[in-house]
C-alpha cells in the first residue's frame, strides 16, 4: 500500500479527534501527527481499524461543527523514534545551503514559505498552492527545484494550482521537474496511474472504494456512469467480481488513463469504455447495478439509471449526493450542554439524510414508472456516510434496490 491511513480533520479539532481515536485503538502511536495545509491536520490511523471507523459519530463525539475525512497521505509522517530527522528539516538545510552559496540569509520569512504538506505519487511529489511563492526563489532558477527534489527525496517535482470549472474537475498542475508526467498511484492492492497535470486522484473516496470493493457482484452487469480513471469501476472488476462494468466517462485525459488502468490490473475484457456524455448512451434494460459517483450531485445520471436497469429484475443503484443540514437555530434551542448539542446534532444530520433518501426513491419511483409504462419498489438498502465536507455538508451515498412490482 503507498502512504499512510489518515484522519484529516481540522487543526482546532485535532486535540478532541486524536482523544478519541487514542480512546477507541485507532491512532497509530508510532507516527507522529502531521500539520497539512488548510489549517488541517493529519492523524495517522491504524489500517486494521478501518473496518470499524464510523465518521458520523465521531465528529458528533468531537463538536457539532467538527467535519473529517480518511486519507491516504502521500506525506511522509515521522516515526516517533525518528523525530528531529524529517525530510522538512534536510529540505530546509538543502535550501540554506543554497541560498547563502547565493549570498542570501535564511529568514523566517522564507521558512514559512516552504511546503507544510505534499502528495507523494511514487516519485513525483505534488506541491500544494501556497509555498515559494517569494520572489527570492527565482534569483536560484531551475537549481531551486533540484535542490526541493533532492530535500523531498523525490526525481519528479510538480506545483498544483487549482481545479478548474471546466466540467472534467481537472487539477491544474504544473511539471516543473521531470521528464514526463504520468504517476502510478497504489490503492487496495489496484493500481491507477494518470498523467498528473490531466487528471486528479480522489483521494478522499477511499471508504466508499473499500465498500465497493466488499460488494459480491459475480454475475452482475455493472455501469459506472462517472467512471472517472477508474475509481469504481477497478473495484467493481478486481475485488468485487462483476461480470462486466460498462464504465462511462467524457473526458479523454480520464479515459486514456482509466484504458491504461484497466489493462495494468488485467480487467481490460471484462469492461467496456464508453466515451462521451453519459446521458447519450444508447445502451438501455441492461444493468443489475449502476455506479452514480458524482457529487454534489448526481441527479443528471438518474433517468438514464433508470433507462439502465434490467425491465424484469431491477438492480440496485448506488447514488452519491452532497446532502446540507440546515444549521441550528440558536435562539430557538433551550440552553442544554455540549454532548446534548452533539447527540441532537448527529440525529438531525441522519434525519436530513434520511429525508433526502425518501425524496430520492419516490423520484426514482416516478422516473422508473415514466421509462417503462410498469409500477416499481424502491426499497432504501443502506445510507452510507463517505466523509463530511464541511460542518452540516455531508457526502452520502445511497444504495436503493429498485425491482418491478
Ligand atoms: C469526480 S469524478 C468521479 C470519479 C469517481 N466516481 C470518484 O468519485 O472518485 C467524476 C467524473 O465524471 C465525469 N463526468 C461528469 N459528468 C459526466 C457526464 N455527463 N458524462 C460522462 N462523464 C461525466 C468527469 O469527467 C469525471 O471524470
């Protein structure tokens, strides 16, 4: 496995989250804590807990604005026995060095501007948006990225920016050391590789590609309608067995890689690559299950889900959605104490969630009716938390059986 199991959680959270995770046996205690950017930190989890993991009632367990995520982290997070020889403190020293063979004096100013936090992508690392950005560096010219690679332990070195709104949510992502740019990126035994400046790894669905990959799917036809490199769609062929995966995707960068990916992990007959917008797809009364992976919504998909699955059998959707809890309203509540607040907190988020699902399988009910002239059940399998974007704004997918009555 490449990197380290971690809890990203808030830096004025981090004290209550690491109490707790210490309390339940999840912390692993031979690495130290990591300050990510953001304002976030890095807590490093034991993998064998991960089965018992339960977000929701954690941050409901910390404070009722707290929110977390699992994370694979690239970072090097230092053992506790080699603390005082990490690779921030050789890359500062590699700098140092640098800079004053320049004639320049290490300041404070520029410590700051050094990277706090980084993905690792075998030997590539990612820098984040806010670091050396002082005009300083550009006196070291290209000798300036050398010396960061060779302080970072890395040959390949790349700079993120931002994602653009272009509807592919590609990273933009600057080479600016290397020879090429594609990376190979370890997860769960599969391994996804993609050009690092086309496409980004989302990171933070590592709970639901776990579920995915725990699902028993042998016989089944599946489509993945936001296939992505294959984020779903390798799970579904390598651990959980599906017959075939129709995997749908528009963006060519995503679909290059996703064919690459396919071949790498030997599924590459078991999957069909259909390019182009999803909501075109001629193909219909196919699926035992469809992969809707899109947040904050996937709401275009649903007719052409329903178009979709089997007219005699039905089949199981899996629907992502970003779901907001309307934030409390003070004045309105009785003063009660803290773990009243958080228990509250945590009933009403799964009310809210709850409601959403309701809503959602009397729609699909409708759309399933419009699309093929015959009544429907849609039964809510399972509510599932991925992770919490922010206090109150909830990732969740919902996995709901649809059959004809
Ligand atoms: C954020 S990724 C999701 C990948 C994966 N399901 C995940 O959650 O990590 C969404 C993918 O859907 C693709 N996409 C969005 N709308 C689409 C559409 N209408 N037809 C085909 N692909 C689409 C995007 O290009 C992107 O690669």
């Amino acid at each position: 496995m490449d990197g380290v199991l971690c809890l990203r959680v808030s830096q004025s959270h981090a004290q209550k989250f690491r109490k707790c995770l210490q309390a339940e046996g999840a912390l692993d205690l031979s690495l130290c804590l990591l300050k990510d950017s953001d304002d976030t930190v890095l807590l490093p989890i034991l993998t064998s807990y991960l089965p018992q993991l339960d977000l929701p009632s954690l941050t409901t367990m910390v404070a009722l604005d707290s929110a977390c995520e699992v994370v694979w982290s690239q970072s090097p997070l230092q053992s506790k026995k080699g603390r005082g020889r990490t690779s921030g403190n050789k890359l500062e020293k590699i700098l140092q060095e640098l800079l004053e063979s320049h004639g320049e004096s290490w300041t404070e100013e520029l410590r700051g501007d050094l990277p706090r936090s980084f993905q690792r992508h075998g030997d590539l690392v990612l820098l984040g948006d806010h670091c050396f950005s002082l005009p300083l560096w550009k006196k070291l010219d290209q000798q300036l990225w050398g010396a960061v690679a060779k302080g970072l332990g890395a040959k390949r070195l790349a700079k993120m920016s931002r994602i653009c709104r272009d509807g592919f949510r590609s990273p933009m992502v600057t080479m600016l050391l290397g020879e090429h740019n594609w990376v190979k990126h370890m997860d769960n035994g599969i391994s996804y590789e993609f050009d690092v400046t086309k496409c980004m790894f989302s990171a933070g669905n590592i709970m639901e590609k776990l579920r995915v990959a725990g699902f028993d799917c042998r016989g089944e036809i599946v489509v993945d309608l936001y296939a992505g490199i294959g984020y779903f769609t390798l799970p579904y062929l390598v651990h959980a067995g599906a017959s075939h995966v129709h995997a749908c995707e528009w963006s060519p960068d995503a679909v290059e890689a996703l064919q690459k990916n396919l071949v790498a992990n030997g599924v590459s007959d078991r999957c069909t690559v259909h390019q182009g917008d999803n909501r075109q797809l001629q193909l219909c009364d196919t699926a035992d299950r469809v992969n809707l992976g899109l947040i904050p919504s996937s709401e275009d998909g649903w007719p052409v889900a329903c178009r979709l699955l089997k007219r005699t059998s039905g089949g199981i959707l899996h629907i992502h959605q970003n779901v907001t809890s309307p934030l409390p309203n003070a004045a309105a509540i009785p003063a009660i104490d803290d773990a009243t607040q958080r228990i509250s907190g945590k009933k009403a988020d799964r009310e809210v969630w709850q409601a959403w699902a309701d809503d959602t399988a009397n729609r699909i009910t409708s759309l399933l009716k419009d699309t093929t002239g015959a009544a429907w059940t849609a039964n809510i399998q399972h509510i599932e938390h991925v992770k919490s974007y922010a206090p109150h704004v909830h990732h969740i997918v919902l996995d709901l059986e649809c059959r004809p009555s």
